[in-house]
C-alpha cells in the first residue's frame, strides 16, 4: 500500500494543475446536477417486513388518509370562557374551510366530528389529514394549515399547529457551523505555526466536503435520501477531512524542515501518514456501510451517504494535498530557527528540546498503574448512566419550546392525555369477508383492545376501501415514545391468535408510533451483534498492522471505554436531562434509537486512525532500538501534537452541530464530540503509553506462526523509509 500512496503522491505532485482540474470540474458537474435535477429529502423512517410496515403499507392502498401525513390545529380559548361559544366555533369553522382549501389536503375533520375537545371545553383540535408521506407534503401546504390557524387569533383563540408533518429541517449551515470551520483553522495555524499551511490544509478538505454533499444531493432524484443522512454526511466528511489532510501535511512540513526535497517529501508523506489515513478511512466506511446490513432504509442511506463523505475524504487527502503541495513547492519549509523547524529537527530524543509528547508521555507512564486504574475508573464511573439506556425516535415532543409544533403538542398532552399525541392504528383483516361481517369483527376487537392495560380510549372501526377491512385507533394512556406504550403494542399483538380464532379477523398494529417502535427494537436487537463485529474487526486489523496480541486487544477494550463513556453521558444529558437547561436540551426522553450504531461506527475508525498515529511511532522507535520503556516516549514525541490537533478540530466541527433545533442531529453531534474528546485524550494518548509501559518488551510480541500467516499491510510504510533518498534535495520549480 506505502508504495503505491508513494507513486501516486509523486505522480499528483508533478500533474498539480491536473488533478486540481479534475476536482474543480467534478464539482462543477455535480452541482450543476443538482440544481437542474434537485429531488426532495426523503425523512420516512420504514421497516420493511415487520407488521407494521405491511400493514401501514396495505392501508397506503386501502385508506391513504390512516397511513399518510396528518397536522393538528389547536385551538385554546381565553380564561373563562368555553370552545363552544358561538364566536369561538364561528372562528373554528372558517379555520376548517381555510384548512380545506390548502394544497394536498384530502380531509379535515373539525372538533364535533372527531369528539377532539377537552374535558374542560377550553381545548379543541382539528384534524388536517393528508394521503402522502410527510416527506412529500409540500412547505406551501403547511404554510397554508399555519396561516389559516394565525386567522383565528383574531377573534381571541390561541392557536398552535402541529402533527407529523413537522420533522427533521434538513441540511443546516449556520453561525455554528461557520465558527467551528475557524476554530478549526485557527488550530490549525498554532499547529503548524504557519498561515499558509494552515490555508493549504483547509483547501482540499472544503473541496472533499463539497463533491461529496454535492454527490449525496445529487442521487435525490434517484434514490431515498434523508436530511439527517445529508447533514451527517456534512459533519463527517468536514471533521475526517480536516483530520486526514493534517496528518499527511504536518509529516510533509516535517521531512523539508530536515532537509528533504519537496517532490520526494510529499510522496513519503503520502506513502507513510497516507497509508494510515487510507487504513483508517477504510474502517470508518466498513463500519459506516455495515449499517446497511440492519435492513431499515433510513439508516442505510444515512450510514452510506456518510461513507461516501469518508471516502471522498480520504481520496482528497492523497490526491489534492499532494498537487496542492506541488504548487507551494518548498515554501511550506519551516522557517529556521522557528519552533516549528526545532519541532521536526527533534530526533534525538532528550538531546534536543523535550516536546510536549514527550513530556505528557513521561509523566503518564511515571506511575502506568495508577494511571490506567485512574482512566479506566473515571472511564467506567462514565459510563454508568449507559446501563439505563432506552432508544426510541423523536417526535415533536424533542421539538424547541418556542416551536409551533411543541407548543401544539404540550397542549394535546396537557388537556387530552399523552397518548393522543401517539395513537395506534390496528388494521382488522377478515378472509373473503362482507363489509357487514368486517364491521362486526372490527367492534369485536375494539371490544377486547379496550380491556388491555394503559389503554386510555378505542374509537369505533373505520372501514376502508376494501370490505374486508377496518380500522381501529387505539389512544394509549403514555406517550409516544414511553416504555409503556411499547409494552402496549407488544400486548395487543399478542391477542392476536386470541381474536384470530374468537372474531375471525387477524390484527395488525401500525401507525406511525408502532412503526416508531418497530425501528428501535430492531437497532435495540442489532447493538450488540454491531459491537461485536466492529471489536472483532478492529483486533483483526490492528493484529496485522501492529504484528501484536497486547495492542489489538488494549485498543478494542479502550475502544469499548469510549463508546461506553459517550453513551453515559448521552443518557445523562438526554435522557435524565442533567445540565439540560444549561445546554439548551429542550427535551428529556429516550435516546435517538440510531444514535449508538452511529457512534460505534464512528469512534470505531477515529480509534483506530489514532490508535495508529500514536502507536506506530512508538513501534517504530522499538525497532530500532529495542528499548520498550524509552521507545513509548520517543514514538509519541511528534504524534502526540498532531492527534491533539486533529482531535481538537473534529471536536470543534461536531460541536458545532451541537446547538442545531433538530432533535436527531443534536444528540449525535454531543455524543460525536464527547467521543473524540475521551478517546483521543483519556483512551489514546494516556491510557495506551500506560498500559504500553506495563507490558514492556510483551507488548510488541506475536507468535512465529501467526506472524507468518498475517499479512502485510505496511501502513506504516516502513519499506519506503528504509530506501527513501530522504537527504537527496533536488531544486524544484514552483508553480
């Protein structure tokens, strides 16, 4: 692999002005394409093969208004007075007839029709039902349902809208964004202490970021690609970007500051640091596109789009950070004298000036024991939360509070119950029966679902357009995404074969929250088969990089303490709502049922990227000297600046997501951002030299027969560095 990243570095420098074309018109064409076939965001969560997709999906044919988008118009009169008052109703009533005449409505039910009044006659609802998905109602239909409410406050309601048409925003790109890009930079410049530098670094990774959102946006039209999926795709492939051109560039400052000729340097640099940024983007897009393995559409889209962010990524970091370097040429030499050049010229270890690696590396593995027991202790202490974890989707619920959609759904919750704001749908299916036996089977069952447990009300059945079907809205006493409304959907499937037999008809729950819950059980059921192929993956892989038992297995198990970790405080911010007002968490509840896979997948390839930065240096230093103890020290002299630069970044960019209104980005975001912090700085750089140290010479030992039957991925590129002409200087034009 090293001698191939070598060519190709050699080969990008010398046809600069080539390859820059080639991604400048690249992105030219994509986004030409995008704004000639642009396509909707599609933000449906669906599972295919459970009941309540088929059944939703039958009921798509039969009764598009059941399975469809719906809005809720709330309607809440003054102190004192009653919804039914003639002014009040009057108001209600031109609100119905605004609601009507609104693009793509197919029903509006108003208060009396639907019995949607308080108990108190202060509340009123109307329904707004639509026969397509949410991701296919249009912003001018919303608009319409919002202003038609805005009407009515003149004549002294208050109104709010709200209902499942109010979902994930979409890609944004806002002051907080735009900060963390020049935190990001501004890191950038303390790390290599020079503007241009900094500059170069920051070009290929916004051109990478570019092409691949301009990619994803462009497969709209063709395939089912969601905001979410979209804006992960942004967050990763800004903060692995920024990441991956550091490492190859600081490598490259270093080797001219020793003396090395530019075209040769950034071809080792490519060949060597570059191997390792392929090595780790490698796993990020295995583990990334394993998520397609889950079988939910939503998630594979997400987990794809985000690794072909990661793979342009990657491409940019060995193709432009070399053509790019070719049109620097020798200027991006640190200055003599500067620290920069004292920095790089440092091989001799304690004969020249101690680094900051090597001074953080030292006091670490002063006391390894005490150091590792105080990690791993903090670590697990972390992680405790993680044991309460409870996964499900957001809903409006997660919404800001200044939000129409919140508003509207606090008031339902208040005045109706929570389980109005989540009802259940049961499809009840007769064989080769008449609308008459249909509808006799139908009041069966509402019978028996009505006896069930945190069952607050069932509505008459509703028949379809076929006959042998009806409806069945079952009003649950807890909300949406409560435990006990799951538990309630498991009961009622349960009396299936129960009913089956006493009334004739098979059941079917669906709706959205049934389909809300069937998503997350089924991430809840594939957590840890997804943990345990992504720790076996990382031990094979760093088996074969390292030729170590001790390594692989110190990284997996610091790997699990991260992610453990990050999930802790995930459930204590999100879910326990510790320090929620502080970081402006509007809401408290189950975690984002996607989110761990996500980080897992994540942190699984930012472990390794550093776990490889850090460790071959130090493996490196032991094969040359032999020494186990000093060559922990010497190996994290230069690395340990770099991954605390590029930790930093990707810390800075998922921060931030983090103030974002969207209930689905914002905890990934926190979760992301905590991650890199923890298993940069607690897991990789303090808890990786103490347990190195510990271990001693066992640390880099590996049986003679499982030596010879591994193979060698020479990521380190310790062939090229053997027979590089790394003091061979060679006057180079600038361009």
């Amino acid at each position: 692999m090293a001698v191939l990243l070598h060519r190709l570095g050699h080969s990008a420098y010398r046809h600069r002005k080539l390859v820059l074309g080639l991604w400048l018109f690249v992105l030219a064409a994509l986004i030409t394409c995008v704004s000639l076939f642009s396509g909707k965001l599609d933000d449906r969560f669906s599972v295919p093969g459970t009941e309540s997709q088929r059944a939703l999906d039958s009921l798509s044919k039969t009764l598009p208004e059941a399975s469809g988008a719906n809005a809720q118009i709330v309607f809440t009169v003054p102190k004192g007075h009653h919804v039914t008052e003639a002014p009040y109703t009057a108001a209600i009533a031109r609100t119905v007839t605004a609601a009507e005449k609104a693009p793509q409505v197919s029903e509006v039910v108003e208060p009396r029709a639907s019995g949607a009044v308080s108990a108190d006659r202060t509340t009123a609802i109307v329904q707004v039902q639509y026969p397509v998905q949410n991701a296919q109602v249009r912003t001018s239909s919303i608009d319409a349902i919002e202003n038609a409410a805005k009407a009515a406050e003149q004549d002294g309601l208050k109104t709010s809208v709200g209902g499942s048409v109010y979902s994930s925003k979409g890609v944004h790109v806002g002051p907080s964004e735009i900060i963390g890009v020049a935190v990001a930079l501004l890191v950038l410049v303390v790390t290599f202490g020079s503007l241009l530098a900094a500059g170069m670094a920051l070009l290929p990774a916004l051109i990478g970021v570019a092409v691949g959102l301009a990619g994803l946006l462009a497969l709209a039209p063709a395939v089912s690609i969601s905001s979410t999926a979209v804006t992960l795709a942004l967050m990763l492939g800004l903060a692995v970007g920024l990441d991956y051109v550091l490492f190859i560039l600081s490598r490259h400052r270093q080797q001219l500051a020793r003396g090395t000729d530019p075209k040769e340097s950034i071809a080792l640099a490519t060949g060597t640091a570059g191997s390792a940024v392929v090595f780790a983007g490698t796993t990020v897009i295995i583990a990334l596109a394993a998520l397609s393995v889950i079988g939910i559409p939503f998630l594979t889209t997400m987990g794809l789009g985000a690794a072909g962010a990661v793979l342009i990524a990657v491409l940019a970091a060995i193709t432009l950070v070399p053509a790019i370097a070719g049109f620097a040429g020798s200027r991006l030499t640190p200055k003599p004298g500067s620290r920069a050049a004292r920095r790089a010229a440092d091989t001799d270890g304690p004969t020249g000036h101690t680094t900051m690696g090597a001074r953080w590396t030292k006091w670490v593995i002063a006391k390894p024991l005490l150091t590792v027991l105080a990690v791993a202790g903090i670590l697990v202490t972390l992680a405790l939360p993680a044991s309460d974890l409870r996964l499900a989707l957001p809903d409006n619920g997660s919404a800001p509070h200044a939000s129409t959609e919140r508003k509207a759904y606090d008031t339902i919750s208040d005045k109706f119950g929570d389980g109005f704001n989540g009802p259940l749908l049961v499809l009840t299916e007769t064989k080769n029966g008449t609308a008459s036996t249909s509808s006799q089977a139908g009041a069966q069952v509402a019978r028996k679902l009505q006896t069930l447990k945190d069952v607050k009300a069932v509505l008459p059945p509703q028949p379809t357009s076929d006959p042998a079907q009806s409806v069945i809205t079952v009003l649950p006493t807890s909300g949406p995404d409560s435990a006990r409304t799951g538990q309630l959907v498991g009961d009622i499937r349960a009396t299936s074969a129960d009913l089956r037999t006493t009334t004739g008809a098979s059941i079917a729950v669906t709706g959205t929250t049934a389909v809300n819950i069937d998503v997350s059980n089924r991430l809840s059921d594939s957590l840890l088969p997804f943990i345990a192929i992504v720790v076996g993956l990382s031990l094979i892989l760093l088996m074969i990089v390292f030729r170590s038992l001790v390594i692989p297995v110190k990284a997996a198990v610091g790997f699990l303490l991260s992610v453990g970790a990050s999930l802790g405080l995930v459930v204590a911010v999100f879910q326990w709502g510790w320090l929620s007002d502080v970081l402006g968490v509007p809401h408290s509840g189950p975690v984002v049922s996607f989110l761990p896979i996500i980080l897992i997948g994540v942190l699984f390839g930012l472990a390794m990227d550093y776990e490889v930065f850090l460790v071959s240096g130090m493996r490196e230093e032991w094969a040359h000297t032999g020494r186990a103890r000093q060559s922990v020290i010497d190996g994290a002299r230069h690395s340990v600046r770099v991954v605390t630069a590029a930790a930093l970044i990707m810390f800075t960019v998922f921060a931030g997501f983090f103030p974002l209104d969207d209930s689905l980005i914002k905890p990934i975001a926190f979760g992301l951002a905590v991650g890199v912090a923890i298993d940069a700085f607690a897991v990789r750089m303090t808890l990786v030299p103490a347990v190195l140290a510990l271990a001693g010479r066992g640390a880099w030992w590996l049986p003679a027969w499982l030596d010879r039957i591994l193979p060698d991925l020479d990521v380190e590129g310790t062939s090229l560095q053997k027979t590089a002409p790394a003091d061979r200087k060679e006057p180079q034009p600038v361009s």
